[in-house]
C-alpha cells in the first residue's frame, strides 16, 4: 500500500455566503501525477491554496505528510530585476539557509546540478529578464525543487510557454514522477495534455465530481463539468482527447 502523502476530510469554504469548496474528500499517495480539471471559477486556485495554508479559514481536517514545492502560474518575481538565472534557485534554498546568510559551496553545486537535470544549465548566468517563457518555467521549477519536496504542485504550467517548451516541461516532470517518485498535483486548463500525461485525474467544480485513474475517465463525466465550448471524443484505446473549439 503507498503512502497517502494528502489527506482531505469534508473541506468546506465559503467567501461570505458563498460556497466556494463543498464536502472535498480526497487521498492523495505516493508517486501519483494528479491533474486537477474544471471551469473557471471552479474553485481550483482555492483548493491550492489551502493545501499551501495561504487559506486558512476553511472548515475540514487537512494532512499532509511531507514537504511541498510550489510552481505558480504567474510568478511573483519581477522579471526585469537585474538576478540571474541561479540566483532564483538559489532563493529555494532560504528557508535552509535564511535569507541574510551567506550559501555555502555545496548549494551552488545543487544548483548546477539541479539546471543539469532540467536542461538549462546554459542559463546559468544569464539575466531572468531575458529568458523565454519556458526558460523561466523550468528555472521556476528548478527553484521548487532546491528545497527538496516530495510533493510538487503546479498551477497551470503552461501558461505563456510556447508548445515546444510545454512538451518539454511536460517531459521533465514526468521524468521527476517516475525516477524520483516526486508525487506531482497539476493544475491546468490544457486538457489533452493533462490526459497525455497525468496518471489520476480530479474532476472539480465546487464538488469534487471525480477522482481515479485518468485511463478511466469517460466524455461523460466530464459533460457534467463542462459547457458546450468543449467537445469530447472517446478514442480506442479509452483515453479521453478534449477539443476546444476555440482554438
């Protein structure tokens, strides 16, 4: 039996009198690659949070066992800062190190080795400020790793990368999932990647409609979540491909 690393028990949240989070339960265990899926407004973002405890006013019983990497959608770090590329790996490391002591050899070797493994190694010096979108992401992911997690959380990573740079990221965090048995929860709105490349998926939208194995999941299931902007195709081999329309 894996390791359950997240435990959710009958979480509720509401913003005045509005429910933004209704009766969520959910196991989370080791070395899962989770795809959270739902409309806008679903209630995505919050449920992320509260698993950070930027939230903490909700009604439930959270556990988590073990350390949290956390990849935001818009970074928070302003990129035309004159930092280099390891220098914001570097900043993964503060909670180790605290932020007005000096690093030591070995964390600038993590760090080398860290852009090794996600392929941008070439970045090492250069300026954040002249990074592509999918250069950053990665360098953002190097960051949440420095500080060595056994969760990893995403929020729609592939927001502002080109889809050359999303097969790529895409590709390093499997790599991460199966050699380094990383449990990885992702948030995203591209969902034929999310099927590509998750091994659960969490249907949700308020309630938590669904939560199994990503082979498993049907068109039907994800009607109930979903407008008519999206048209849903079973194929052969019982995966679920998501068109938008609007693409």
């Amino acid at each position: 039996m894996k390791d359950i690393m997240i435990n959710v028990n009958n979480l509720n949240y509401k913003v005045e009198n509005t429910e933004i989070l209704k009766d969520i339960n959910f196991n989370i265990y080791k070395g899962d690659f989770v795809g959270i899926i739902g409309p806008n407004g679903a209630g995505k973002s919050t449920l992320i949070k509260i698993l950070l405890n930027e939230i903490e006013d909700y009604e439930g019983d959270i556990k988590i066992s073990g350390k949290i990497g956390y990849v935001a959608q818009h970074d928070e770090f302003e990129r035309d800062f004159p930092i280099k590329a390891y220098e914001i790996v570097l900043l993964g490391m503060y909670k180790k190190r605290g932020i007005f002591k000096r690093y030591k050899k070995e964390d600038y070797e993590k760090v080398k080795k860290l852009m090794k493994i996600l392929e941008i190694d070439y970045l090492y010096d250069r300026k954040v400020g002249k990074l592509s979108g999918g250069e950053y992401q990665r360098l953002a992911l190097a960051r949440a790793l420095a500080s060595e997690p056994s969760i990893l959380i995403l929020d729609e990573p592939e927001a502002g990368v080109d889809k050359q740079g999303q097969n790529l990221f895409y590709s390093l965090l499997k790599k991460l999932n199966n050699e380094k048995n990383i449990t990885i929860i992702m948030v995203s709105h591209d969902l034929s990647m999310v099927f590509k490349e998750t091994t659960k998926i969490m249907c949700l939208n308020k309630n938590l409609h669904c939560h199994k194995d990503t082979k498993e999941m049907t068109a039907e299931e994800l009607k109930k979540i979903y407008s008519e902007d999206l048209e849903l195709l079973v194929h052969v081999d019982e995966s679920v491909k998501v068109v938008d329309r609007n693409d």
